[in-house]
C-alpha cells in the first residue's frame, strides 16, 4: 500500500469515529428542560444529599446562611448551627460549620469522634442531642457498617477557614421542637428543630 493510499484509509476511519461519536453525543444531551426534578424542581441528586455519609461541598453561593445557635470552643474556634430539619424517615438531621477565627491552624481533638476509634476516623460522632422535655438522649446514628452519619475526615481546619458540618440522629417525638445540641469541647446549645 503506498503512503497515499495510507493517508486516505486513516482519514476515512478518522471521519467515521468522529462521525459515531457525534451521533452518540447527540442522542445521550438532554436540554436543561429535559433534566429529570425532584420536588420543587430542585435536581434528584440534590434531594437525595441527607441520605449521604460525605457532607455537600462548600457551598459558593454569596447569600447569607442563616445562624440558629453559636457555641464557642478552644484557640478560637466557633461551631455555627445553621439548621436542625426532621425528616420524614424519622431523622433528624443538623447541618452547620466549624470555623476557625485564629491566626493559626487548629487539628481535631479526639473527644470529638467519641467513643469511635477507626471507624470514622476525623469525625464528629461525639456530638449528641438532648430532649429535655422527653429526658432523652439521641446519638449520631451509623450505618451497618459501624460508620457515623455525620461529616468525617476534618483533621485540620485552616486560619480563618471553616468546614461545613453535618450529623444525623433519630428523631425525637413530633411535639419536640427543641433540641440541645452538644459536641465536646464547645458549650451545649439549643436548638429549635424545623420540618
């Protein structure tokens, strides 16, 4: 075969791939209209993030989040509530951030993963929440594994940074709307459950 005749067939298969790879592109894109919902038309993959181990990503949107309960800990560090929703399955499920107001960054204290040793290691298992009214005590929950659902892998919060929290419990009954919510090292801080 001479080097035309080469240059000609690897042309031709070169069309013919890019050829398939658009048609297959084309009938795979879905039009943003087209993009299945969830309720409220809030994307699926959206809704399913309180059934997740791993928290949402920092979020980059610039509007405010509202603050429910702030708590105080050591070398500067502020643990910020944003909300505490009870789910339909029976959870209750409390997201907020842990931020570091020092110069200085500031590595996990073991109390905060509790009892665990290496099931979830640079967690906040130890958090807990208490319902006065009923005198009870609710734990993070774990899967069946032994791991927490809560936020895991914080070992080191930068200066000035912070990193988005999040722990599921079980629900306490219907007609409590207040919880106190208690991680080690930070003051106990109530708050009130929404949903």
């Amino acid at each position: 075969m001479s080097i035309r005749q080469t240059a000609k067939v690897r042309r031709g298969a070169a069309a013919a791939v890019a050829a398939v790879l658009a048609l297959t592109l084309a009938g795979c894109g879905m039009g943003d209209d087209e993009k299945p919902k969830g309720k409220g038309n809030t994307p699926v993959a959206q809704t399913q993030g309180a059934e997740s181990q791993k928290p949402a990503p920092t979020s980059t949107s610039t509007a405010p989040v509202e603050v429910i309960a702030t708590s105080n800990g050591p070398e500067g560090i502020v643990l910020l509530i944003n909300s505490a929703v009870r789910d339909p399955g029976g959870f209750l499920t409390v997201n907020g951030q842990i931020k570091n107001n020092s110069s200085r960054p500031f590595g996990q204290t073991p109390p905060w993963r509790g009892a665990e040793k290496n099931a979830s290691p640079g967690s906040i298992a130890g958090a807990t929440v208490v319902d006065r009214a009923g005198k009870k005590r609710y734990y993070v929950l774990r899967d069946t594994e032994g791991r927490c659902l809560c936020s895991t892998d914080i070992f080191s919060i930068g200066a000035g940074k912070s990193v988005s929290i999040t722990a599921q419990f079980p629900a306490p009954p219907a007609n409590t709307t207040e919880v106190d919510f208690g991680l080690p090292t930070f003051a106990t801080v109530t708050i009130k459950i929404s949903g």
